[in-house]
C-alpha cells in the first residue's frame, strides 16, 4: 500500500527518495505516482508525494566475485 510524504520546502527528487528507500537512484519509483508533480525540480513546502511500496524482488543478493574479496 503506498504511503505519503510531505516535503519540505527546497527539497529534490533525489532527496525524497534517499529518505524513503535509502538511495537516491530510486528516485524514479516515485515519478510514475506523480504525474502532476513530475516537472518539479525543487519542491516547495507541504507537497504531498506518494510513495509506493518498494519490494526487493529487483534487488541481487549475490556479489560477483571480485566484490567477494
């Protein structure tokens, strides 16, 4: 179930996601739940962004083998 977030005021894409999921390339998990907002660079205060549920399905939990060293 997707949940909502507030920004604040001066606040990017990157930032949002960084906050919500821990890494700022999943910035475009947010862009298709808003449509309305997508041309907003900087945020002014008290948007209200959804947020979707981010699943690890994606995620790879094995490392290649030169990260194993």
């Amino acid at each position: 179930m997707p949940s909502e977030k507030t920004t604040m005021q001066g606040q990017a894409w990157d930032q949002l996601a960084k906050d919500l999921y821990g890494a700022e390339v999943q910035f475009g998990v947010l862009l298709p739940e808003n449509t309305d907002e997508m041309d907003v660079l900087l945020f002014g205060g008290d948007v209200r962004v959804t947020a979707p549920d981010v699943s690890s399905a994606g995620t790879v939990s094995s490392l290649p083998p030169w990260e194993k060293m």
